[in-house]
C-alpha cells in the first residue's frame, strides 16, 4: 500500500515534513546547478549546459516560494512576526550581501582577479549605483529581500481570505501583475526585491492551497507523474525559446515555472526521504547564502587550477564537467554550513547554544 503524505498545519524543527526538506534540498543543488552560468546570461565555462540551465532558472526559485506556503503560519502577532522574519532573512541578506560588494571593490584593485572568472561584468564601472542595488535594490541575494516582503504581504491576506478559491485565485493575480510589470513596465522604477516580493507572496498563496490536497498525495504514482510532469516542461521550455510574442513567450515560461514546481514536489513525494537532500533541505539557508561564492570559487579550481579545457568539450564531457563542478561545490557548501552554524549561527538567525545539528532553516 502506497503511503500517503501528512503536512502539520504548523511545522515545527521536531515535526517536520521529509520530503518537503527534500523538495528544499534538490532546490538547492538546482541553484548550484544553475550557478555554474556566470557572464551576462550565457554559460561561460560549460556552453552547452545553456538551455538546461534556462530550463532550471523557470522554476527553481518559484519552487521555494510554493514550499513556503506549506509551512507558512500567521499564528504569531505581527510584530513577533516582523521580529522573526527580518532575523532569519534581512539579517543574513546583508551579512553576506558583503561578498557582492567585494567583487567592485576588488575590480579596482585587482581587475586581473575579476578577469579570471570571466564575469563579462565591468565591475569598475559606476560602484555607487551597483552599491544602491545590493543594499537598497535588495538585488545581491535578492531571494531573501524579496522572500521576506512575500511573507508580508501574505500575512494580513491570509487573515483576510477564508477559501482555497480565494487563495488560488489571489496568488495567480500577485503572480500575473509581478510579471506584466516587471516585463511590460521597465520604465518605472520600483526596488528590485519588491516587485519580486509580489511574485513570491502569489506562489506562496498558491502552497497555502495546495497544502491540504499535498496532505492526501499517495507516494506510488507520483514518480510517474513527475516523469510526465518533467516531459511537459521539456516541451514548454523548447516552445518559449521558440515564440517571438513577448507577452506569449513571458505567459509560456511563466507556465513552464507552474509545471517545474509540480514536477519536483512529485518527484520529492515519490522520493520522500533522503539522508543527503534533507540534510541540505533543512540547512537551505546557509547552503543558499553562500552559494554563488562557492560555484566561482569551484569554477576557479576546475577551470583555472585544474586547467580543464571545457569550452570546447564535447556536450557529454561538458554534462560531466557540470555534474562534477556541482558535486564539488556542494561538498563545500556542507563544510561551509558547519562553519557557520558553529562559528557565526547568528548570521542566519540561530541561537549559538544550541547544537548546529539541532537548527533547521525558515525557508
């Protein structure tokens, strides 16, 4: 008999749901995955992992948000709310938001440093607005900011709302009016993280809906249906990078995320525990905070150090070449998060007296 999967109205550290830390988990290594691609939206080392990466960068983020409303809880009075949500998100955002203004400083110090990633970025170039983008635009770590305005909005409304109708139909209009102006709208200025923070609280809405039904969900069929799941946005991917229409193309890719979600929360279910993925899930804050530091660090050992020649590999060597970049910056990334949950837990909204193994991540 297949298991059916149980989601606690309020998840805590010691009742937690498996394979929703394995969902975090494989969202994780997708972002790794995805910053293997540096340069201005081109994958410099590995070329031929382009269309993948394009394919990974329609959903994974989209992924964390719908999570997020499986464990969102308005129980807390708001100001305990406020307190809780800016420790474990703004404090860690500007904390290490300092490696993003590292990399100008250093360009004027060191361009030859900055050249040996290939950034294709003139970092040089005007330091006051890339500082105003970091610390105002809230555009470094940008999931955090924007994350953390989400739960905002989503705070009073699911005081408001009092049906999954009203939930679906709230969240497909935050998400739809997040990106009919960030896409239709670019002359108006509006703090990055903000317009994002919209998106964020739609899907996070869409989770709260899905979260009873997500509670009935039988382990056995759902591989299949990732497999499907994982078919269709296949096909979704290749048909947006095949429309010129702006607004078709924006709606396909848009529901190409819708797809992506679904396809790794079934594929979590059918997996439901992993030792490795509900490890990184529930560290997924430090594993995040670090991440692109860790991929540019791994691409200089295997691109630079190591001398591998990539570029001109052939596309299975560069899928190998990516696979074990990956593996390696994950293996840093674990030692990283024993770091500082030991040394700095602070910087991620930990209390220091506790046992670094004990402490599970908000988002």
């Amino acid at each position: 008999m297949s298991t059916t999967i149980s989601i606690p109205e309020t998840p805590s550290p010691s009742l937690r749901v498996r394979w929703i830390d394995v969902a975090k988990g494989i969202g994780i290594i997708l972002v790794s995955f995805g910053h293997i691609r540096n340069g201005n939206g081109q994958s410099v080392w590995l070329p031929e992992l382009n269309s993948a990466i394009n394919i990974v960068y329609l959903f994974h983020m989209p992924l964390f948000f719908f999570l997020g409303g499986l464990t969102f809880s308005s129980r807390r009075p708001f100001p305990e709310f406020l307190k809780v949500k800016a420790k474990t998100l703004l404090v860690p955002y500007y904390i290490f938001s300092l490696y993003f203004l590292a990399k100008p400083i250093a360009a004027l110090f060191s361009p030859s440093l900055v050249d040996s990633i290939q950034a294709n970025q003139d970092y040089a170039a005007n330091i006051g607005m890339q500082f105003y983008n970091i610390l105002i635009n809230g555009s470094a770590l940008w999931f955090l900011w924007a994350y953390f305005i989400g739960e905002l909005i989503v705070y009073p409304l699911s005081k408001l709302l009092s049906s999954h109708w009203q939930y679906s139909i709230c969240g497909l209009v935050l998400i739809a009016g997040s990106t009919t102006f960030a896409s239709c709208l670019p002359s108006v200025t509006l703090p990055f993280c903000m317009v994002k923070g919209v998106e964020v609280a739609g899907y996070i809405l869409i989770g709260l809906t899905c979260k009873q039904f997500l509670s009935h969900v039988h382990r056995k069929p759902s591989l299949l249906i990732s497999a499907v799941l994982f078919a269709l946005l296949i096909g979704t991917a290749s048909l947006a990078a095949h429309i010129e229409q702006r607004g078709w193309r924006i709606t396909c890719n848009t529901v190409g995320a819708f797809i992506g979600v679904a396809m790794a929360v079934c594929l979590s279910i059918a997996i439901y525990h992993n030792g490795v993925l509900e490890h990184i899930g529930r560290h997924s804050l430090s594993f995040y905070v670090v991440n692109a530091f860790t991929l540019n660090v791994g691409k200089i050992v295997f691109f630079k150090l190591l001398d591998i020649e990539s570029t001109s590999a052939s596309p299975l060597m560069q899928w190998v070449y990516g696979i074990l970049l990956t593996v390696f910056c994950l293996a840093l990334l674990w030692v990283e998060d024993i770091i500082i949950r030991t040394l700095i837990p602070w910087s991620v909204g930990l209390e220091r007296n506790r046992h670094p193994q004990q402490e599970n991540d908000t988002i």
